[in-house]
C-alpha cells in the first residue's frame, strides 16, 4: 500500500510540474504582448488550470486551453486598442480635434 501511494504522489508531482512549465512558458511568451494587462493573463492561466484540472488529463488539456484563453485575453486587448482610438477620433466625418 505505501509504494502504490508513493506512486500515486510521484504521479501527481509529475503531472503538477509539467503543468507548472507549461504555464511558466505560455506566460513568458504571452506577458511580451500582453504588457500592460499582465493580471488579465494570471487571471486567464488561473481559470485555465481550474478547468484542466477537472479533466482526466490535466496535463494534456492544460496548454490548449490556456494558449485560446490568452488568444482571447489578446483578441480583448485588441478591441480596447480600437475602441480608445475611436473614441479619440471621434464620430465619423468629424475633423480630428487639432486638425485645424
């Protein structure tokens, strides 16, 4: 009985580990274009890793889901971009505030 818990824990530190190098790296990569909302890329890798860890495969689901979490978190980030240079131009056929 105490080597099959030992396996078992060997097993999950294994799988908490590659979860763990797996998030590391999505965030390493992704915090480069994500600079000003590094929070909404933790908050998304966090809900990414709850889900994952709902899942028989943990592990293997992990990386999927957090790299189309944080194409979302990008997506959003875009639309933000867009929407605040709307904004500052104003509404269409309306001359730019200065341009005069």
């Amino acid at each position: 009985m105490a080597a099959f818990k030992s396996n078992c824990l060997a097993s999950c530190r294994k799988v908490l580990a590659r979860i763990t190098a797996a998030r590391e790296m999505i965030f390493n990569e992704s915090r480069r274009t994500l600079k000003a909302h590094e929070h909404l890329l933790r908050l998304a890798l966090n809900e990414a890793e709850a889900v994952a860890w709902q899942t028989m495969y943990p592990h293997l689901v992990f990386p999927a889901l957090a790299a189309e979490k944080v194409q979302a978190v990008v997506a959003w980030d875009k639309l933000q971009s867009l929407q605040r240079l709307r904004a500052r131009l104003g509404p269409p056929g309306r001359p730019m505030a200065g341009a005069f």
